[in-house]
C-alpha cells in the first residue's frame, strides 16, 4: 500500500509541468484593412494600425510580472503586394514593427513571439480570415508559393537572428485546407529560419484554426487532422512547439460570453498526442467573458496546463493600443486585456474583470523564463 501511494505520488509529480512563458497578444498591427480588397495597404503607422503602447507593456512586465508577448502585424503589409511574399520587405513597416518588438525584449526584458496574422493567407486579408489566397496553393495561380513562404522566413529571422528573447510563429490560425500543405509550409518556415542561423524557439501550428479542441479530428472541409502530420515536423534543433488556440465558448470561436467547454476533456486527446510524440506545446491564444461562469473555466484551462508537462506556455487574448472600447473576445461588454481602458458600457475593461479573477492568479512568477535564447529547455 505505502509502495502504490508512493508509486501514485511520484507519477504525480511527474506530470506536474512548468509553465516558463506566461503573457499577453498585443493586438494592432493587422488593424485597418478590413473592408475592400486593398483597403489601409500598407496603411499609416498610428492612423490604421499600431503595434503596442509602451506603456502598456511596461503595466505588464512590472506590475503583472509576466515575460511574454504575441505581437501581430501582416504579411502584406510587411511584403507590398507590388513585390509578393518572399524577402523584400517594406522597410517603413518593418522598422515600426522592430521598434515594438526591441522595446519589449532589449528595454524590458521580455519575449516577444512574432506573429503573421494571416491564417496562413496571402494578397488580400480584407475578410480575415476567409479572404486571400493559401500559401503553396498550386491551384490558385494568385497564391504565393511555399518557396515564398520559406524566403520571407528566411528573411524575417535574418533580421532577428541574434536577438534571443525571439520566438518564432509561423502563422496565425490555418484553416480550411490541406492539412498536408500546412505541414509543407510548417517545414518551410523552420528550414528558412534555421537556414538563416536562427536557433530560437520556432511554434508551428495546426488546421482547424490550431485548435487544441480539435487536433485529433476531421476539421473545415473534411482536411485530415493535425495529429496525422505534424509529428511529421524535422527541426535540426529540435526547437519547434505546437501552437495551440483554444477558447472555451459554445463554438471554441472566443465570441460568446458564456463560457461551456472544458479545458480538460477537450485537450484530452491533444495532451495524450504531444505526449506520445515527444512535443511541447504553447497555447497563443485563449480568453473568456466578464463573467464568474469564465473566470472558473480560465482558470481551469490554465491550471490545466500548469499540471502538464507538455505546455510550456501560454498568452491571452488580447490587448493593443487600437481595441478601445470595442472586444477583442468573449462577448460584447468583455472589452480588451489593454489596462486602464473601458468596455463598451463604460465599466472597466477585460483587464480589471478577466485579467484580474482568472489569469493573474495564475501566473507562475517564480518559474517564468527570464533570459536567454527562447527554447524548450
């Protein structure tokens, strides 16, 4: 009896993970172009689009004492449709983005994920996320191609190869097509970034939205599910994560205020995935409604991963300089995670309601990771 509790004890233990990055999206950079094709391209710098508020990434890091931060912009705002995807970028645009990105890492300290906001789409982002054409679709003579696709990586880790609080997301939120194109392009992305000499922790994401819900199921238009490829992944390194989403509304589509999915039954499959297969893997987006019902589901899900080892980390949608009064998730009142700002109602926003009851307590201060090159380690 006492060798079986001891036995019960220890396996406990080992399943018990260590959450080393913990944070926010900073949402903004992929603001102003919805509406016609074309509209707000490239865009204007504090009129469309913003990337942070500095001062916001300073509430975050010294008062909430979180390490990591998920900063989108778009792939054609950062490749000009005039030139096509690849490793010509507009240098404006770039710089902009670098500025944000160098004031998280160099100036506080933090990790910054780089996020193309483009469900793996290229050309036209004007109806996010159906609009566009899929990367390495070589039916569609409009899409760029996954050669394209690993030029621009190439590119973009060049530029940020001795930076080591980087990590690397391939793209944001795949869905609808071959399940095997995504790993192509997957693979793509982590030769080019290798291929540039970039040894920071690269995240590669699923169909189906990269939902966590769904990584061992049918997903869009009968595409095969992420679990039949993505183990399939070859990273010299062995540097490579899965990114996760996974909101816990009635659809998993993070629009509803009530939250009614479990974190637990839902991941099941995904977790015993990662686990046979030797992966990790971040959950890069998640939230949930100004509500009591969410704030015990949040907190769930985050507890959740903290007692798996295969998680490692994990970031809320979503704050940004450019949200306002408007919702970045959950709900119409919820507001954003962006401090000090209010909801639609006039009432305090996601950060004092949602932040503040579910993920603060969560945050594992003593175990984030505090420098050094981004990686599994």
């Amino acid at each position: 009896m006492v060798l079986s509790c001891l036995a019960s004890f220890l396996f406990a233990a080992a399943a018990w993970g260590k959450i080393i990055y913990a944070g926010v999206n900073e949402s903004g950079g992929e603001f102003g172009v919805f509406g016609s094709p074309g509209q707000g391209l490239p865009g204007t710098f504090g009129v469309d689009f913003a990337f942070i508020d500095q001062s916001t990434v300073d509430v975050f890091v010294d008062q909430e004492q979180i390490n990591f931060f998920r900063v989108t912009f778009l792939m054609e705002r950062m490749c000009p449709l005039a030139t096509g995807l690849g490793a010509t970028f507009n240098e404006t645009y770039f710089s902009e983005f670098e500025d944000a990105i160098n004031y998280i890492t160099e100036t506080k300290g933090a990790y910054a994920l780089l996020d193309p906001h483009n469900y793996m789409r290229y050309n036209d982002p004007s109806q996010q996320p159906n609009s566009g054409s899929i990367i390495g679709d070589t039916s569609d003579p409009n899409a760029a191609t996954t050669a394209q696709f690993q030029a621009f990586w190439g590119e973009l880790a060049t530029r940020f190869v001795d930076n080591p609080m980087v990590v690397f997301g391939i793209n944001n939120e795949p869905h609808d097509m071959a399940t095997d194109l995504i790993l192509q392009n997957n693979q793509a992305a982590i030769d080019g970034i290798r291929g540039a000499g970039a040894p920071q922790l690269i995240l590669a994401p699923g169909n189906g939205f990269t939902g966590g819900h769904a990584w061992t199921q049918t997903t869009g238009n009968g595409d095969a599910p992420s679990s039949d490829f993505m183990n399939m992944l070859v990273d010299p390194l062995n540097n490579t994560a899965i990114d996760i989403h996974e909101y816990l509304d009635e659809d998993f589509s993070g629009s509803h205020a009530e939250c009614t999915q479990p974190a637990a039954s839902n991941l099941a499959a995904l977790t015993t995935w990662l686990q046979q297969n030797n992966l990790k893997a971040m959950i890069t987006e998640f939230g949930g409604g100004n509500n009591e019902n969410c704030f015990q589901f949040v907190s769930d899900l985050l507890e959740y991963m903290a007692s798996n080892d295969v998680y490692i980390g994990w970031a809320a949608w979503a704050a940004g300089p450019f949200w306002g009064t408007n919702t970045a998730c959950c709900g119409a009142d919820t507001g954003s995670l962006e401090p000090g700002q209010n909801n639609d109602l006039g009432q305090p926003d996601a950060f004092s309601t949602v932040w503040a009851n579910a993920i603060r307590p969560n945050i594992p201060v003593a175990d984030l990771k505090r420098s050094g090159v981004s990686s599994l380690s």
